[in-house]
C-alpha cells in the first residue's frame, strides 16, 4: 500500500496519466480509502480546469497595431531575401 | 521512489492543434520567400499567446509590449533560418522566453535567480488547505472576478513555477514542448508542474472550499443520518 507523500508526489503525472498502469492501480486503490488524498487529487484537478476554461486570450488592439507597425517599419532591414536565382531552391 | 517512472511519453496532439500546425508550416515556407502577408498571418496567429506568456512572466504590460514586439523582430530576422524541427509557436515561444528573461536581467537584476532557483524542490511542499471544495466553483463568482482571482494566483507562483504553469497548464503545451521552451529536462518540467498545480491549489482553496454548514451536511451525508434520536434534519 502506498503512502499519503507518494500520492502528493505522484498527484500531476496521475492527473495526466503519465503514469505506469501498475502505479495507476496503487494510487486507485489508495484514494479509495484515503479522503484527504482524493479531495487533494479533486481540487488539484478543479485548479486545472478552471485555469483551462477562463484562460482567455486578448490583446489590446493599440498593442497589436504597434507590434505590425514596427514590423512593418523594420521588414526591409531585418528580413534577408532569399537569392533571386533560385539556387537555394531544393529542385 | 521505486515507482517513479521518468520516460518521455509523446502527448497527444489534438487535431486542431497538428492543423494549425500545418498551416503555420505553409505560412513559414512563403514567409521565408519574402512574402510579407504571410508573416503578417502568423503573427496574427500568434501574438496573443506570446503577449500572455511574456506578460505572466514579466508581470508588467509595458514590458510585455514591449518583449512582444522584440520577439517577432527576432523571428523576423531569423525566419529565413528556421529549418521546421520544431513547431513554429514552439520555436517562437522559445524566442520569447529568452527575450523575456534578458529583459528581467538586464532590467530587475538579482530579483529572480538566487530566489527562485533554489525552491526547486517540490519534495517539501505540504499542502495545507485539506478541505473538500464546493461542486461548482464558478458559480461562486463572475467570471470576471474568476479570471482575476486565477491571474493572482497565477502571478502568486515563484518564477520558475509560473513558467512551467503557462506553458503546460495555460497554454497547454506538452511536457516535451515546455522542456524545451524554458531550456530545462523534461524531469524538471514535471517536477515544477507538481509543485506549481499544488501551489495554485493552495491560492485558490481558501476562496471554493466549502462552509462550514454545507461540510457538516457533506458529513452527514457520506455517513448516514446521525444518530441523534427524533432529530431528521441535523441542523
Ligand atoms: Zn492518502
């Protein structure tokens, strides 16, 4: 039977399932009789869900205008064009 | 530790993921041509993402702007010798990671390094919060005040646990991908990500666990009426 500290250690490769199926059995079996440890494994699971489900993406749009117009600005210094005669061409 | 296993396993790429993928591909090939629209797309494709890495580890939006658009100069300079070993945001986020990191040091010298390195050992951590939490969380707040209390808890980790965080857990990168993002083992990766979850575990416990009454009544339940003779409703 394995212990509390190994659930703890195993917690996130179990909520993964980055884990072999033998220990996957062990760490079953013990949160079958551990509730300390399966409302550990609960939360921390909750914790990656609501992270996942309100992890939403903005950018300013003064930002993004920025970020194309110094693009824009530095194209001709920064980019370095391919050769014309093709001779980098794989065929 | 006996069972600790540490083999690299590929995580499955969702499909969404391998198409955008795919297109990003596309995309870099005629960018590398000097088609300039193409290069254009992918930073629309990928300007988001870089701008809330860089803003979770720097913390500050001027900085992050200002990361941001240092990043995609670099990717700019460097397009032409991108040879596609890994994928294009993976290269790009790398990109912006050491940007991100060269502007803490230069900038906020001695504020991370010697204090977060040494934290690097999760074997310590003992979570306190040990209550049940209520069913839905999310119901507890707005989904403002939600995203608000998640980018505290968030900013609440040390560095080198909000790293591993965003990439894995925010960005849902894979194991591989993170490692190779921060320039760490993969070992290290997980390692970071145990101690960041339960971190961020313990930040958030305080606000959904629940009261005092509804865990009396939880209790209640799980073992059966009390055994108070008359008394039907326990409280
Ligand atoms: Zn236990």
């Amino acid at each position: 039977m394995i212990r509390c500290e190994e659930i703890l250690r195993e917690i996130s490769n179990y909520i993964d399932q980055d884990i072999t199926p033998e220990l996957r059995r062990q760490v079953e079996q013990h949160l079958g009789g551990c509730r300390r440890c399966t409302v550990l494994v609960n939360t921390t699971r909750k914790t990656l869900t609501l992270v996942a489900d309100n992890y939403v993406l903005e950018l300013p749009r003064e930002v993004a205008e920025r970020l194309m117009n110094r693009l824009n600005a530095c194209w001709g210094t920064l980019f370095i064009p391919p050769p014309e005669n093709g001779l980098e061409r794989e065929r | 530790m006996r069972n600790r296993i540490d083999i690299v396993r590929e995580e499955p790429i969702s499909i969404a993921k391998s198409a955008e993928a795919e297109g990003d591909a596309e995309l870099v090939r005629r960018a590398q041509q000097g088609e300039k629209e193409a290069f254009a797309m992918l930073v629309c494709r990928h300007e988001k993402r870089v701008y809330w890495i860089v803003q979770g580890i720097l913390q500050n939006q001027a900085d992050a702007e200002e990361v941001l658009q240092e990043s995609f100069l670099k990717a700019l300079k460097h397009i032409r010798g991108f040879r596609g070993e890994a994928r294009f945001s993976t290269w790009l986020i790398q990109i912006a990671i050491n940007e991100a990191r060269m502007r803490q040091r230069k900038y906020r010298p001695g504020l991370y390094d010697s204090l977060d390195e040494e934290r690097d050992d999760p074997s310590g951590f003992r979570p306190r919060e040990l209550a049940d939490w209520r069913a839905n969380p999310e119901e507890a707040m707005a989904k403002e005040e939600m995203r608000l209390l998640l980018q505290q808890a968030i900013h609440s980790l040390p560095k080198i646990y909000r790293e591993v965080f965003l990439l894995r857990d925010a960005e849902r990168l894979s194991n591989q991908e993170t490692a190779g993002a921060l320039g760490i083992s993969i070992s290290a990766t997980k390692t970071r990500l145990l101690r960041a979850r339960l971190m961020m575990r313990e930040f958030l416990a305080p606000h959904f666990k629940l009261s005092w009454r509804e865990r009396l009544l939880a209790r209640v339940k799980r073992r059966g009426r009390p055994r108070m003779g008359g008394h039907h409703d326990p409280l």
